[in-house]
C-alpha cells in the first residue's frame, strides 16, 4: 500500500504545516483542503501565505463522493471536530487511514467511534506557529508531527505507509514507542505553557524570564502528573524537566493558541484543556486548584469578548 492522496480538514496553524510539502511531492491534484461555504470561497480567492509565499491549494467540498483518500489529515481545533469527522465521510475508504493532530486526549476515541480503529492512528503535534488573517509564520523545520499505535515498539505495515510518506515530502516526524504517554505529555505541556500564557497575556518567552511564570507553568503541569499517574499513565517530575530546554527555545514573541484564540475574539480550547483536568480531577479525587482556577478566568475572558459585559 501506498499513500498516492492525502486529504486536509483544517488549513489553520497545524494544517499549513503539511499543506506545502505533501503538495509538492503528490502533485496539486493529489493534495485537497476540505472546506465549503466562506472558507471555501476565501481559500479559494484569497489563499493562505505561508513563510511569505502565497499559496492555492486544491479545495474540495464535503459532498464530494467517489474519490476517498489514502490518508485523511484533521487539523481543526476541539470545537469543530464534530463536524470535521461528519464532513470526512466521502473521504474514508476501505483502506484510508486518519490522523487528528489536534490538542488533546481525545480526539482518536471521538473519531474510531464513527469510522473503526482500523483507521485511525494515535497523533499530536510539537511546533509553534503563529497564523493570523491567512498569514503563518513558522520554522518548518523545526516542528514535528508525532503518530503511530498506542505501542509502536514493531512498525505496523499502516505506521510504515504513512512513516514513506513524511519520508518522501521532508515532513519531519516521530513515531513514539508509546503513544498514549507522549499524547498525555503533550496535554500536560499545553496545559501549563498554554493556560498560564493565555491568563496572564504573555508570550512563551516569559518563561525564559520570569520565575513566577514557571512556578504557576510547572503547578498546573502536576496537577496533570497526578492524574496520569492514576489513570496508570508513567508521567512524572522528570517529564517536566525534560520540557525545560524546549519551551526555553521556542520564539520568545510567539504566543500560545489559546492565547491568540483570546485576542482573536474566538471561542477557545479550555473544556478540552482545563475542562478536563477538572473532570478527571473530580472523578479520581485529585485536587486541581490551578486548573479549577485556569478554568473559570478564561470563560471569562471569553464572555468578556462577546460582550456579555457591555450594558
């Protein structure tokens, strides 16, 4: 088997990372964008501008039947995952396989509900992107795409077909030998870097200067070790420490999305976030002070800007 057609669901920050490789490897026709209505019309007429070169990629429509791809792409944020894995329908065939590079620990249970786990592999993203009015700026070298089986200590043929792919398009890329733990280290780096920056309106650079800000980053970050640690999941103090030297080597202006998400006026990721360390803190008896407080401040934050605060 071989991966000749690749679908995207989302050409925002994750999205734009694999647009102009796979492109440029499979051909325009191979690559498509799925998108209708306004975003539809705006990709179409306006495009998207990545590291300053404008970009018309191959926009095709949910309705489009007959032409399944080989692997489907889903980069959109948690409130529209719903719909994403709606709209992939006539993109899923007998042998496609789907990965939801999306924020969280979720998104792979939400989506093997419709379609089976036979098509979908476990996967999250490491980068740093700033997008804003079609416009991303990023190193495209320096950001990965994580995927594979909960376990991938021996490659399955379905990990290798995709593994050639990011191979042949320059996509860098780690295949974890245990999935489940890198997605729950990711959610615990989001949930500290991400939610503090996003509460206090600073970019990720505060954490190369400020004690306060990583005494507030590395709290929020055990709450979530605890619940792991519950849940059987190996997190531990190393693991934060581990992520000292990355986040001190991120752009110090570049901001978190949730962040961007706030100035943006858009609806943010905080039930997916903070939301859920809540939850899971309730269900398992672990105290989430910090999240509980993360939590409440951005729906804030959120009700101010639709201004449900204007009288």
């Amino acid at each position: 088997m071989e991966i000749n057609k690749v679908t995207i669901v989302g050409l925002g920050a994750m999205g734009v990372f694999f647009a102009p490789k796979i492109e440029a490897y499979l051909g325009r026709g191979n690559l498509r964008v799925l998108a209708e209505g306004e975003r539809k019309e705006r990709l179409q007429s306006k495009g998207v501008t990545i590291n300053g070169i404008k970009h018309y990629f191959n926009v095709i429509t949910p309705e489009t039947k007959g032409d399944p791809a080989d692997l489907v792409i889903i980069a959109v944020k948690d409130p529209s995952l719903d719909q994403a894995i709606e709209d992939i329908k006539n993109q899923v065939g007998k042998h496609t396989q789907i990965i939801c590079v999306m924020n969280g620990i979720e998104s792979e249970d939400r989506i093997a509900s419709v379609y089976g786990w036979d098509h979908v592999l476990y996967s999250y993203m490491r980068v740093s992107i700033v997008m804003k009015d079609g416009i991303a700026n990023f190193d495209p070298e320096w950001g990965k795409v994580h995927f594979g089986e909960a376990k991938n200590d021996k490659l399955s043929e379905r990990v290798r077909v995709v593994k050639n792919l990011f191979d042949r398009c320059k996509i860098n890329y780690n295949i974890d030998p245990d999935m489940i733990k890198g997605m729950w280290f990711k959610f615990m780096c989001n949930v500290g870097e991400n939610l503090t920056c996003a509460l206090l309106g600073i970019p990720f650079g505060a954490f190369q200067v400020s004690d306060c800000a990583n005494a507030i980053r590395r709290k929020a970050m055990l709450e979530v070790v605890e619940i792991a640690n519950r849940l059987h999941i190996d997190l531990g103090q190393e693991d934060i420490e581990r992520q000292e030297d990355t986040i001190k080597n991120i752009p110090f202006p570049n901001k978190p999305s949730t962040l961007q998400d706030l100035e943006n006026g858009r609806k943010t990721e905080i039930e997916m976030f903070a939301g859920k360390v809540v939850k899971l803190g309730e269900e398992l008896g672990v105290e989430t002070p910090l999240n509980w407080m993360f939590y409440h401040c951005i729906k804030v934050y959120e009700e101010k800007n639709s201004g449900k605060f204007l009288r």
